[in-house]
C-alpha cells in the first residue's frame, strides 16, 4: 500500500516537472534552485523540493547545491528530443485534474470533460494528445504493420488515425498501398506536419471528417484499421463502427482492431484494468474491452477466419491486434 502511495506521488511529481517545463529549464546545464525557479517563473522555494524529488527518482542529478537532467531526463523529457515522451506526459498532467475527480465520476458516471469536448474546445490538450500519442506509437505501428498479410492490399482506411504513424507504417511496409486517414480536421493539421518529408507522404490521403458520420465508402477499401479508437467508444458504437468496416471492405479485404484488451474477466493485463478507469474519466462510454467482445462484434457483422496476436508482447503496455476477413 505504501509503495502504491509513493507511485501515485511519483508520477505526479514527473508529470508536474514536464508540465512546468524543468527539463528544458535545465537543459543548457546545471543550475541552483533559485535559478530554475526564475527560468520557470514560480515561487522560490518549491522547485528545489521538486528537484530534489527528481534526483531521487532519476531524473535529476544534484552535485554542489546544482542541478543537472539525468541521462534518461536529458533523452526523453526535453522539447523535440527525438524519441522523446514530453508530449505524451504533459498529456497525462492535463487530465490530472479529471482524475482528481475520479469519486465524483464514479458516482454519477460523467467525465468533467469528454473526449469531444477536450478536443473541440482546448488546442493545448489536443496538441499533446496528438503529439503524445505519435511518441508512443512509432514502435507498435512498425510491428503491426509488419505482421500482417498485407501483399496485394491497393486501399486502406485508417479510422481515427490521428497523428498518422500507423498510416505511415502501412505505406512503408506495402509499396504502392494508398492509405486515407480519417480524422477530426485539427488532428489533421498535426498529422500533415507530423508527416511531412516522409517518403511514402504522396500514398496517404488526410480525410477531415467525424467517424460516426463521415461514410467509410462501399467495398472500397482491402484493409480497414481502428487502432486505439474502440476504447473511447461505448458498445453500441463499436458495434457499429464495426458494421460500417465491413461494409467499406472488398470480398477478402481485412478489418484490423489494434488496442488494450482485457481478459474474459476485465482485470487483466493491469495495464488494461488501470487504462479502463482512465477512460472513465474523460470518456463518456469508453473503456477496454475483451478480446471474446471484439471476436464477438466481428463475427456477428459477419467476419471470418477472426484472429488475434500480441503487438510489443513483454511491454508493460502491450496491445493485441484482431484481424477478421470479409468472405
Ligand atoms: C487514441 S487516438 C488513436 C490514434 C491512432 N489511431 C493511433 O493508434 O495512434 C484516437 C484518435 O481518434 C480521433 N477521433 C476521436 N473521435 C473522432 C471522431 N468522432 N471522428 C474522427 N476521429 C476521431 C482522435 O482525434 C484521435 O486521433
């Protein structure tokens, strides 16, 4: 219990450092204190509280009274470094205080502010959002991409694509695929920075529309992908969701759902059981779901030969990918 506390603590004090901006703050070279509290403009005497918490978690290291970023702070928490997570845990700062509310939440079942909202009204969450997520998905959308049958696919449809790593990853790993991103039109601008000066650019096509509205097409497209969109979503509208893929698809074309699924019971991985109450929060129906819901919603729309495998198995964050057929 205690070193629960401690986690809760912990990851606060990270997510509060990016927020602030303590890395950048100290990334031209050791500084006191008083110094960093002037570079960030706050009180005087809390940073060094904060930094002293840092350095006792790694991510800081403080010599003489001074302090410096530690190799890991240095890598991946200052602005634009490459593979770096900033974005990602600056994200995960904004929604600190919808978390805050999380006994109201569970007593009326209503986020403070949904995922439509936030992304409608509050460019500094969608900002992070979006960049947060390219951060994290360049790994997985290479090893999805490169795992499945892809040899002979003319037109895929990634729904909700945001950011487009998993649009680019498929244009890369099947030459001569044409890839449209579907999402809402400011993601869009991120996405066409995002993807600029990448080589495959002139095969993926930025479609600004709404999921639940925009039309997919009719058998136009050989593969279908939804990869992490299913979990803001309540049932109704996966099942949903799911239909209208099948109907986009060719005879032989694929749908693919790539995200956090949970066992039968809903409590395992942890990951998944913990990423559920995170979309609690600021989701009005989403949440993980099983991997029996996602098998079930596809062969009830009439999918075949439905499969399933691990995306960066051994990650504490892994995924899995279901694959069904439309016969
Ligand atoms: C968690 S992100 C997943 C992004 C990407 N597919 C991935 O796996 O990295 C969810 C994406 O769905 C998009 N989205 C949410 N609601 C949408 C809607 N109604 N219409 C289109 N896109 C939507 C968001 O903008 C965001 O880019």
């Amino acid at each position: 219990m205690v070193r629960l506390v401690e986690s809760g603590r912990a990851a606060r004090v990270l997510t509060t450092a990016c927020g602030l901006g303590v890395f950048d703050a100290l990334a031209r070279g050791p500084l006191p204190a008083v110094a960093v509290a002037e570079r960030l403009g706050t009180d005087a005497r809390a940073p060094g509280i904060l930094l002293d918490a840092l350095a006792g978690l790694g991510f800081a290291r403080k010599r003489g009274g001074r302090y410096a970023n530690s190799r890991v702070s240095g890598s991946f928490l200052r602005s634009g470094s490459p593979g770096g997570v900033l974005s990602n845990l600056r994200y995960q700062e904004l929604l600190a205080p919808a978390w805050a509310r999380l006994p109201e939440i569970v007593r009326t079942g209503v986020p403070p502010r949904s995922l439509r909202r936030l992304l409608a009204q509050d460019p500094e969450f969608s900002r992070d959002y979006i960049l947060g997520m390219a951060e994290i998905a360049r790994r997985p959308a290479r090893e999805l991409a490169g795992s499945l049958p892809l040899s002979g696919a003319r037109d895929a449809l990634d729904v909700g694509g945001g950011p487009g790593a998993f649009a680019r990853a498929l244009a890369e790993q099947q030459p001569g695929l044409r890839v449209t991103l579907l999402d809402l039109p400011p993601v869009l601008k991120l996405a066409r920075r995002l993807l600029s000066g990448c080589a495959s650019r002139r095969r993926i096509e930025l479609k600004a529309g709404d999921y639940h509205k925009t039309p997919f097409g009719h058998e136009a497209f050989d593969l279908v992908l939804m990869s992490h969109i299913t979990h803001d979503e309540g049932e109704a509208g996966n099942r949903r969701l799911v239909t209208r893929a099948f109907d986009a698809l060719r005879p032989g074309g694929r749908l693919v759902i790539h995200d956090f699924m949970l066992s039968r019971d809903r409590t395992r991985p942890l990951y998944g059981a913990l990423f559920s109450v995170h979309m609690l929060v600021y989701t009005r129906q989403g949440r993980a779901y099983g991997l029996d819901e996602y098998r079930r919603w596809m062969r009830e729309a009439g999918f075949g030969s439905i499969r399933s495998f691990p995306v960066c198995a051994g990650l504490a964050n892994a995924t899995r990918a279901v694959v069904g057929s439309r016969p």
